[in-house]
C-alpha cells in the first residue's frame, strides 16, 4: 500500500502546519498527515544556520606588522609604519571570491593596537599615519569590495591591546566597547564578530612597558559585550574558544577532529565566557549547545604577510586537503590571506587560491547522483515529504527521515550506468539536530556489496574522499543513530584532474 499512514504519526492540523514547515516543503495532500521526526539534541540558531551555509570564508591580518615583519607588534610602533603603497580593497576581495570564499574577516585591530580604521577613541590609528594623507580607512574599503564581490564581511577587534595605556584597567573594557560600536555602526552588515583568545602579557602599554595580566573569564564582562553585538547586529555569528556561536577548533592548522561534532556540553567547566578550547577539536556529544567549530589556518606558516615567506605559500592540493579536513568534517574553514606592503594579495597567493578555486568549482560542479533512482529501506509513513528522492535533489531544506524506530537504515542510489567518482557529500537536515552517530558506505562489486569507506559525524557536511569507485550502484548505510536519521544530501562527485 503505498502511501499507508501508520496510527503514530497522525497529527492535529497545527502539528501540519508545523510539520510543512519544518519539512521545507508544501506536503501533499497525501501525506500531510505525516509528521517530521522529534528534533533531537541541542538545535542551531537562525544565525547559525546561515553561517553553516558559507562552509569556507577568509580571514586578512594586515596591520603595522606588515612593514615590521613581525607577528605580534609590541604597541609602540609608530602610526607612520602603516604605509601600504598600493592598497587595492578590489584586489583583495576578487582573489578571496576567486578561491571560492564566501566572505573576509578584517584584523580591524590586531594586538598591536592599531587601528584600520579612523576611531574617534584613540589616535592610534589609520588617521594618523601618513597613507592616504590620513584619510584612508581600509575598514570601509574591504567592507565596500567585499559587498561588491557578493562576499560577508566580518571583523576581528583584538581584546588584548599593547598599546592602550588603559589596558588591564576597567576604563579598557569601555573602550573596546566603544570600538566595537564604531565598527557594527558604520560599515554596513557584519557577519561574524571574532574575538581572539590571545590575552594579556608585555606590551608598550602608553608607555608603561611592562607586563600586564588580566582574568579573561571576568576583565572583559563577555556577555555584556556579546549583547552588544546582538542588539546591533542580531544576525552576526560571535566567535570565540568558547562560541557562543562559533568555536574555535583548537589549533591553527585548518583542521577538524574526526568526529567533530557540531554540540559541546556547556556544564564542562571551561565552557564560560573567556573559557579555553579543550575539547574543541571534536566537539561533544550529545552537548547542550549547538556551537560548531571554525578552522583557521594562514596560506603561508605566518599570519602577517613577510617576503621572507614567499615561496612558502601553501598549494592548490594542500589548501584543497584542508578544505576535506575541515568543511568535509562538518566546520567551517577560515583561510587567511594577507595583505603584502602594497596592500595588496601577493602574486603567487593569488596563482595558488585561483587555482584552488577552479579545483573546487570543477570538483563540486556536478552531482553524478542527480538523475540517478534511489531506493530506500524506509520512508516516514511512506511520505513523499520524506522520501529517499530528497537525498539527490540538490535541496539541503527537504531531507529523508525513516519512522522513528526505524535507526539504522539504509538506501541505495542506481546509477544506470557504470559511474567512477572518488567523493561521496553527506548532509543532515540541521534544523532537527545532530542524530546519525556513524555510517558506511558500499560500492555494488562482482555481484555483492563491498564496503569502501565508513566514518563518524555527519552534520552540515561530510565529504567522504576516497580512491576511485567505479560502480553502477552505491549504499548508505546509516550504522549507529540514537534516533531515526533525516539525511538532506547525498551527492557524488568525481575530482577535477590536476591538484598540485
Ligand atoms: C591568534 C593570534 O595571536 C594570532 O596573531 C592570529 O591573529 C591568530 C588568528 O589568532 O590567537
């Protein structure tokens, strides 16, 4: 009986409503007595949701330390070290939207104090530097390029400042607060807030040049400041160690745990405001809070640009490694590409990202699965709303569910046709949470299945890389789930030839 309803799943007429609405789709008369799965574990936010979308955006340290040739500026360099001679805003965000970003965070502030843009609260800024005979705001001309290039913006405002003379002082607090207003205030929308876990130490300090400690948990009063931001700017993601929306995965080497999960459990006792990161890497499961992980990683060993590292610029093939380590385990990656002396994205960064670009708009261009039948050991209540034709629909919003009891199904995708590919994609419907715990994956070989790879997580995106499979037919096997799956994607792609 196709379309049968079993007696669970009957619903009242708000429960239809809530369930079409959930489901992303407009249910059929025939199955709008089905209801969606129970949402299970810690859910993401709206905002959240939108930031999983972006999977791969860019950060740009650019400050005084790329005339100092420095890492960290000591906050007692002077304005006039600023000096790019050729900055081109335009430049740096058509190499970002090249490579395939989504977006650009600013280091508006570095620790060195600096300022990028002309804040009325210190004079240790763009204003008084000698570029653009003080007139020149790069805050305003990357938000302005990255707008056109159809990239986010986001911005980096250091809490540790070297320079400032109020540093470790509550009147700092008032200032960094005020800063933070100057930059939700006057460059448009901003997408992600992100606040740096490196805090405290020897600094010039206005002059002092000492040491100066603060309690991260306490000196900068995170959740008032946090409510700043989503007062002004409701839609941008906070970073930080500790999220609240996006966490840090714990190194900077552009790579996810395996599993990484997309929860932590906030009741660990690093889990407050100004907490560290362990734990980080994998995440926790099942967690309390939905607070996924963003890996940062720079294109070349440092995060300011220095010629010395010029011929250290990362590869098309190892960027598009870390792009499978980190938004094939579920996070996001966050590549930095910085600025040269002529404020500009240095040549062989640009070779290097416009290549990697091409690698995955070919990689990623099309789904060999879409078109092919797919086959399914069980449908929710035989729901179309449900049904395995959602996994190759290219609609991360519609997804396959099975009946609750059902946890450990499986589907299989027909190609046709003998089909070579060497990439499976996997995505859950997030806005029911984080359920499948494993899974595996089988190839139709001499007559029999043959299992070619399995893995863990799953989430807003697995990308599972292997040897070439040459089959006709190809499982998903769902292995270990506490609830019923709803899986929005299964897409195979074959590897654009030529990453070096
Ligand atoms: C670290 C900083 O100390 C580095 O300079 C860099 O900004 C990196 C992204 O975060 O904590």
């Amino acid at each position: 009986m196709p379309f049968s309803v079993s007696r669970r799943v009957v619903l009242t007429s708000t429960a239809m409503m809530a369930a079409s609405l959930i489901t992303g789709s407009a249910a059929t008369a025939a199955d709008a007595v089905v209801a969606p799965p129970a949402p299970y574990g810690p859910l993401p936010s709206a905002r959240q949701l939108k930031w999983h979308e972006l999977e791969f955006y860019g950060f740009c340290h650019f400050t005084v330390n790329t005339f100092t040739d420095k890492e960290w500026g000591y906050g007692d360099e002077p304005e006039s070290a600023f000096n790019p001679t050729d900055f081109n805003a335009d430049q740096i965000a058509a190499t970002a939207e090249s490579a395939g970003m989504k977006g650009l965070i600013l280091t508006c502030k570095h620790h060195d104090g600096f300022c990028l843009w002309p804040s009325k609260y210190t004079e240790h800024c763009v204003k008084n530097s000698t570029w653009q005979a003080g007139n020149g705001d790069v805050v305003r001309d990357l938000s302005a390029a990255c707008r056109k290039h159809g990239l986010k913006f986001g911005v980096y405002l250091s809490p540790w400042d070297r320079n400032s003379k109020l540093y470790g002082m509550p009147e700092y607090v008032t200032y960094y607060r005020n800063q933070l207003r100057e930059l939700l205030s006057n460059y448009g929308d901003i997408s992600e807030v992100w606040f740096d876990g490196a805090n405290g130490g020897d600094g010039y300090y206005g002059g002092a040049r000492e040491k100066r400690h603060i309690d991260n948990h306490v000196y900068y009063d995170w959740p008032n400041t946090w409510s700043i931001i989503r007062q002004m700017m409701p839609n941008a993601v906070l970073f930080s160690d500790a999220g609240p929306d996006v966490r840090w995965v714990g190194n900077e080497n552009g790579m996810a745990g395996d599993p990484c999960w997309a929860t932590l459990d906030m009741n660990k006792p690093n889990r407050v405001p100004g907490g560290t990161a362990v734990g980080n890497t994998s995440g926790e499961r099942p967690g309390t809070a939905w607070v996924p992980a963003e890996c940062d990683v720079s294109i070349r060993p440092g995060w300011f640009y220095h010629p010395s590292e010029n011929d250290k610029v990362k590869t098309p093939a190892q960027l598009l490694n870390l792009y499978f380590q980190s938004v094939g385990h579920g996070a996001a990656l966050n590549l930095n590409i910085p600025p040269d002396r002529r404020g500009q994205i240095h040549e062989p960064d640009v070779k290097s990202l416009a290549e990697f670009g091409r690698l995955l708009r070919e990689t990623f261009a099309t789904d060999l699965a879409h078109g092919a039948k797919v086959t399914a050991s069980n449908v929710r209540g035989n729901s179309k709303s449900f049904s395995a034709e959602h996994l190759i629909d290219g609609d991360r919003q519609t997804y396959w569910a099975t009946d609750d009891e059902i946890k450990t199904p499986e589907v299989v995708v027909d190609f046709g046709k003998p089909t070579t590919f060497n990439i499976v994609r996997l995505r859950e419907f997030l806005p029911l949470g984080q359920r499948a715990e494993a899974f595996a994956l089988d190839q139709w070989k001499a007559g029999k299945w043959e299992q070619f790879a399995d893995g863990t997580s799953i989430g807003n995106c697995r990308l599972v890389r292997t040897a070439p499979v040459l089959t006709d037919k190809l499982r998903l096997r769902i292995t270990k789930s506490p609830v019923c799956p709803a899986i929005a994607e299964l897409a195979v792609f074959s590897e654009a030839p030529g990453a070096k």
